[in-house]
C-alpha cells in the first residue's frame, strides 16, 4: 500500500482530512452519465442510476462502479448576461447529491474546452451558448485559419478558442468559472472523500485542423517563445518556458528553417503545413506547446481550487502517427498530475502504443475518459477492460449510460449497433476484477534496480539488419543515453537469465524510443517491438513513431511487465519494421529491472541512490520566491515542490552565462549509471523553469578530482514541470555526483537566471 504524499501536502483546513483515495489499488469504472439535470425528476434520475448498479454490478473493494459526468461551467452553468455569466452550483450541486444518495464514486470531466456546450446547441435540457458565443464575438479571441476566419463553430465541439496566453477575455471566463465550479468540488469531496475519484480536463484539448491557429495573439505569442521576449521574457509571467535553445536573430531561424524573412515583423507561419520541412516542424513544435501550456495552466488552476495534482488526468485523443491536429502523446499527461485520454473501437493489441508511454511517463496513474469498443464481439470487448486493466489504467469511463428513447451507437446497453455487448462485459469485468487489487506502477524514472543492461550486453547480442550498433550518445532530443541504434527492418536478440522474484517484485523492461536526427519526411512510421522467446509481445502492437516525430521531440519511455518470465532463461529481442528512409531507430538505456523485496511491485524509491542525501551547492538561495527552498529539499524524495519543501534554487544571475553547481554525497563509493532530474514543480506559472540549458553532470570519489559523466550543451528537450528529465550514461564508481550549469534559464516572474529543482535522484 503506497501513501501519496499530497495527503500531506493539503493539511490546511477542511482538506487535513484524507480524502480522495489514499491508496492506489482501486480501480474505478465510471460510465459516462450526462442525463441528470437540475430541471429533471429526482426520482427519475434516482431510478435510473439505480438501474445502472443492478444492470452493471456495483465491483467490490478494489474495482468499483461509479459514475462520471461533465461539468458545463461555460455554458449550462451560468448565470445571466446581467450577472457577467458567473458560475451557478445549482446543477453540478444536484448531481453530487445524487451521487451521495446512490453511494457511488464519481469523477468529472471538466468539460469546458472544445466541446463547452457538449454536442448540440438545445439538446436534452437545452443549452446555453450565450456566453461562448459573447466571447467568440470579442476580437481574437477564437481560432483562426491562415485567412484570418474564425474556426469557432457554436456548436458540436467546436468551441475552438484560441489557446494564446494573450487570450486574455476568453482566460479570465474560463479560469473564473472552472475555479468556482471545482472549489464546489472540492468541498464537496473533502465531505465525502470515499466518493471522489478526480477530475479530468477538457476532452479534446487540440487544434480544429491542420489550418489552425493563426489568431494574431498566439502567432506573436509563437515568436516571444521562440525568442524568449514578451510573455516568455525577463520579468514576465512565463520567463523559462520559451524555447530552448532561443533563435537570437532573425537569421538564426531563417537558418533553421529554411526561410528568408527580412525580419520579425515579416514571419507568418507556414501554410499549408508541410510534413518533416523544418518551417512546419518548427511551427509544429509550438502547436504542440501551446496545447501542453494550455493543459497545464489548466491544471493548475484546478489546483488552485482545491484539487489536489495526482486526482487530475488529461484526456486527450493522442495519436502520434497523425499531424492535423498538434494532438501529440506529451500533451495528454496534466503537467502536476496523471494522464487520460479517449478511445473508441481501438482493438485490444493497439492500446500498448498509447498506455506504454503514457504510463511510463505518468507517474502511477493515467485513465481513459471515453471509451467503447463498438463492437459486437464479446472478446474483443471484454479483452478491452483486462488490456487496460493489466496495462495499469486506474479510471476507466465507458461511454456512455443512456436512458433515452433514441439511443445512439455509444449506448452501453439497447446501443442501435453493438446492442448489449459493451454493458454486459463491463458487468462481467467488475464482477470478475471486484476484489482484484489494482496493478501498481513503478514510475517511468524509477522502473526498480538494474538487473540486466540490453546496451552493456550489446556484444553478446546476435543481429539482423546492417550496422546495429551502440554508442553512449542518443541523438533524439539531444539527450545523451546510452543507445542501441537498430537499423529499420533488423532483429537484435539476446539469451537473459532472469532473476527470480518474491513477495510482489515485478521485473520491468524499460527503454526510451526514438528516431535519429534528421531522418526528416518521406517515409511512413516505424513500429518498435520487444518480445520474450519470440512469440510473447511485451509492447502490443508496437510502439508507433511518426516520421514527424525527431530532433526537438522527447524520447519517448516506454516500461513493460515481464515478471512472468522471472526465474527463466529467455531470448529477448528488440526489433523495429517500417520505413528504411529512417536510417536507424534508436533505443535509449534498454534495460531489465526488479523491484524490492515487498513493494508490491510499486515503490522502488529504496533504488534512489541519493535519497535522504547531504547536498552542497555553489549556492544556496532560500528566500528565492515560490517559498520551501534549501539544498536539503533537493533529495527529500518530494519529486513535486510546494511552498514547505519546493527543492534548490540558485541565487539570482543577470545572464544566463553563470556557472552553479550542486553536488551530492553518497556517502561511500557506489555504481551509477543514471541521473534523473524534476524540474520545479511548485503550482505556479513559473513550474518547470529554472531548468539549466548548458551542464555537465560528473562524479567523484574523493570530492576533489572530477570526471565527466555527460555532457548536455544545450538541453533542447521541452521541459514540463511533474516529469522527471532522465540522463544516462556509462556506468561509474563515485561517491560525489555533481552537476555543473553553465548557461541558465529564466525563473517565472523574475527578471534573472537561476538553476532550480524539485528533486535530484542517482541511480545505478
Ligand atoms: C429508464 O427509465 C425508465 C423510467 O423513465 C425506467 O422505467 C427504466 O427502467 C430505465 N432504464 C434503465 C436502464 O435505467
Ligand atoms: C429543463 O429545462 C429546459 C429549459 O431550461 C427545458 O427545455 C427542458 O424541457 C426541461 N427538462 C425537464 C425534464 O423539465
Ligand atoms: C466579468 O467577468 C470577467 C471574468 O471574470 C471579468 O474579466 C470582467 O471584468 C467582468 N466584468 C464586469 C463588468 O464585472
Ligand atoms: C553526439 O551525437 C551528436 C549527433 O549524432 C553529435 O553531433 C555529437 O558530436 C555527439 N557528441 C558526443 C559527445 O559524442
């Protein structure tokens, strides 16, 4: 049984009260339910929820119906124009009601995005477009296409407001209204905390299409975060969150993209979009950070109400193989909390691709917020519950529970298409699954203690396919891992004795997936596969990566559960298929790991090599703003700061070219292989700033005498508070680890450069 350390972090008022779930072994089944309305018959409703928990089963200790619904904050739930729209509880309060009179767990989408005013303008209970349709008249406040005309659409989910920061009429509404409608929750919740289950953000937070957005706003806004002025500038808001590294002139991003602009003033973005040419993939690169900067502002929000960040998911629609809409995979993780999203009709094998990385990036937690798998095949539907079980999801939304006289396709039971199948293998799941205990996570960073290295053993490997080889520099990301490059269409296999495990251990496979640098368009994706004894796929159908998906991009960490094998000698291969026009593929620090003893496969923080650690550091800035910073605080095991233990911060520098350091001590000689890195993490707008652009990472053993480890000359990787940046390197045997910044970055609200942390971890 894990405890999560929020209970501790919201001790002040009502909320000292443990509420929410404070373990994780429970799985949540939360079928969709929009009918209830303020205006509708209580005993209807009543009936009708009931109905649900005879017709469905009611699961047991560990997996457990509830019930999910939206809250309409925008729309339905507002008060009069007169009243400046504010929120009205009257609804949201009913429907919590209900769910204390039914005893049922819910969670509720925060449904205020793109689909505002759900599906129709007037559909059942009518609808109150009124204040969505004063905002899109506001100028700039809506989604553009590159001839200026507004892609709002009133209706049907396409409430498609800009995601510009500078959006400032849209943002005020926005924040104002989901703030009153989950402080509504939140008192609620600490009232009844067994039947909270969380919150998830706007469904579908992406772009219209592929010809959005060039509102004015987020296209200046595009150019401050390319070049860190403006909002992403000294002083402002969002200063350290610009792009790394900065375009100092006009002719560095000419130079970049392959442009020609005469100055600033001059730059549109692309148009039509251009797979793999590097202005689109440029432009690209910020459609999917405006989208992650939405997403996590969001959340923040959120937090602010009173919700705390691990009862938070995304709920997005990710496909990495598709461009159109910037909805890429890193945008469906909540930067403070867990990730979600949507998926209709995916087959069984296919949810790997998007759950792998998502939970290994994650943390523990991650759900999915609408799901149905059309289908009239009873396996197929049954084996969607168990994959998604097995691969880890703790809330699962099935969508949708109707009572209606004209049911549509998505109806769990009397559905026009697939009739009663999706209703009857979610009553069979929770019946079979009612006292299972959730399968817990380790998170991505921490898979457990290294038992076997797939890159250290490369040489006793067998290959297929030309010029696999190895080299402790990864290219993707510009992140140095120990990588094995395969080439596109090869087989890599070797012969591993699994060690055996007790008491609960689990065996982890973990790697991160990339592709080479500049490999550029031209082909179509490449699948990655690892499998055990030939025949057993430990990553589904594989882990797909676009040919888009290169140069500034994430590795992309994928973890699987391999216990089953422990104990035995296996062949374990890495292959990938696809297009050759790659080159090479690249698997960053393939590795094998167990968990320890009696963790229940969960906590591995024991690994953590600098836990509880004394640290010194060239500088040691506790009054620096956001509050609880002191080099104590960056190995108190608190991956995620607040005001009481935030992490360490540097004192301030006026440029960015300043050299800090900060070191750990073991406290005697040990082996280490891996650095892990939490960016600051506190809820403000400045979370993940002070991230250094330029340091080395080095060890010692005598604390005097120094040797590079890696070397990071400019980390280009997108940096979100709530995710450990992991570093790699070859194996050494130090008792000091020391990284050394060079170039800083900027500090959210503050005019200098500092480098902070959350969280400092070592690992063999
Ligand atoms: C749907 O509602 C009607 C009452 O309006 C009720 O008779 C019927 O049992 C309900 N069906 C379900 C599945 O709840
Ligand atoms: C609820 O109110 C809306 C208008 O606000 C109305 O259109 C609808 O018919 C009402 N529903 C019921 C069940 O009374
Ligand atoms: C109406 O509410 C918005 C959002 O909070 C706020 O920005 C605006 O100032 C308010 N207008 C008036 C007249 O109070
Ligand atoms: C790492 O790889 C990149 C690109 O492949 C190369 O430019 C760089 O020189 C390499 N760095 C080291 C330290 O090998």
């Amino acid at each position: 049984m894990v405890t999560y350390k929020w209970l501790a972090f919201v001790a002040a008022g009502r909320l000292a009260a443990a509420w929410g779930t404070d373990t994780e072994d429970i799985t949540y089944i939360l079928p969709i339910y929009e009918g209830a309305l303020a205006n509708d018959s209580r005993t209807n409703d009543l009936a009708i929820l009931n109905g649900m928990k005879s017709m469905l089963g009611v699961g047991g200790a560990n997996t457990k119906l509830g019930f999910s619904f939206s809250s309409w904050c925008l729309s339905r739930d507002v008060s009069s124009a007169a009243n400046n729209f504010t929120f009205d509880p009257t609804n949201l309060n009913y429907v919590l009601g209900l769910a204390v009179d039914l005893d049922l767990p819910i969670l509720v989408h925060a449904n205020n995005g793109r689909w505002a005013d759900c599906c129709t303008s007037n559909s059942d209970g009518g609808w109150n477009d009124a204040l969505l349709d004063q905002i899109a008249a506001q100028p700039d406040t809506t989604m553009q296409n590159s001839a200026g005309d507004s892609l709002y659409g009133h209706d049907y989910g396409s409430n498609y407001f800009s995601f510009s920061r500078y959006n400032d009429y849209y943002r005020s509404y926005k924040r104002r209204n989901l703030q009153a409608s989950m402080s509504t929750i939140a008192a609620w919740a600490a009232d009844h905390p067994t039947l909270f289950a969380g919150i998830s953000l706007d469904s579908e937070t992406l772009y219209a299409n592929d010809a959005a957005d060039y509102n004015p706003l987020i296209v200046q806004e595009w150019k401050e975060w390319m070049q860190n002025t403006g909002l992403y500038g000294a002083g402002a808001a969002y200063f350290g969150q610009g792009r790394v590294p900065a375009f100092t002139s006009i002719d560095d991003f000419n130079t970049a993209t392959g442009q020609s602009f005469a100055s600033w003033d001059d730059v549109t973005p692309p148009a039509p979009l251009s797979q793999g040419n590097p202005f689109t993939e440029e432009w690209q690169r910020w459609r999917v950070q405006a989208i992650v900067h939405t997403t996590s502002d969001e959340t923040s929000w959120i937090v602010e109400a009173g919700i705390p960040r691990n009862l938070i998911y995304g709920h997005q629609t990710p496909e990495l193989e598709y461009y159109n809409f910037g909805d890429d995979l890193t945008t469906a993780t909540a930067a403070f909390g867990a990730g979600g999203y949507t998926a209709y009709g995916r087959a069984p094998l296919d949810f790997q691709s998007i759950d792998t990385p998502l939970r290994a990036d994650g943390t523990n937690n991650f759900g999915l917020f609408e799901l149905n798998p059309l289908s009239t095949d009873n396996t197929f539907s049954y084996d969607t519950l168990t994959t998604l079980w097995s691969d880890g999801a703790k809330i699962l939304c099935p969508n949708a529970f109707e009572n209606v006289t004209a049911k549509d396709q998505y109806s769990l039971f009397d559905s026009p298409t697939t009739g009663d199948t999706w209703g009857n293998n979610i009553n069979a799941f929770l019946s079979a699954y009612a006292n299972t205990a959730r399968l817990q996570q380790p998170p991505g960073w921490n898979p457990g203690n290294k038992v076997f290295d797939l890159y250290d053993s490369f040489s006793d490997a067998t290959e297929s396919g030309p010029d696999n080889h190895i080299a402790a520099n990864g290219s993707s990301g510009g992140v140095a891992v120990k990588t094995v490059y395969e080439a596109v269409g090869g087989v890599i296999t070797y012969s591993i004795d699994l060690p055996s495990v007790s008491d609960g251990q689990r065996l982890n496979f973990y790697a991160a997936v990339g592709i080479k640098d500049g490999a550029g368009s031209g082909g179509g994706t490449a699948t990655f596969q690892a499998a055990i004894n030939g025949d057993s796929l430990l990553l589904g159908n594989g882990i797909i990566i676009p040919p888009t998906y290169w140069t500034w991009k994430h590795w992309l960490p994928v973890m699987a559960d391999i216990t089953a094998w422990a104990g035995q000698t296996v062949t374990f291969t890495l292959s990938t298929t696809g297009n050759d026009y790659y080159g090479w593929t690249q698997w960053g620090s393939p590795a094998i790991y167990q968990t320890p003893n009696g963790a229940s496969g969960g906590d591995t923080s024991s690994s953590n090599l600098a836990l509880d650690k004394v640290v010194s550091a060239s500088s040691n800035d506790k009054s620096a703003p956001g509050g609880g910073w002191g080099t104590a605080y960056l190995t108190d095991g608190n991956v995620r700061g607040d005001s009481a233990s935030n992490g360490w911060s540097s004192v301030s520098h006026d440029s960015s070219s300043a050299t800090e350091w900060v070191q750990v001590d073991l406290g005697s000689s040990q082996t280490v292989g891996k650095v892990v890195l939490h960016p600051r993490s506190d809820i403000t707008t400045a979370a993940g700033t002070g991230f250094p652009v330029a340091f080395d990472i080095s060890g010692s053993t005598d604390g005097t005498t120094w040797t590079t480890l890696s070397s990071q000359p400019s980390y280009g990787a997108s940096i979100k508070a709530g995710r450990g940046e992991v570093i790699t390197f070859e194996s050494a045997n130090v008792r000091y680890v020391r990284l050394t910044a060079t170039e800083l970055s900027g500090v959210g609200g503050e005019s200098g450069y500092r480098v902070q942390f959350a969280e400092l971890e070592v690992y063999a």
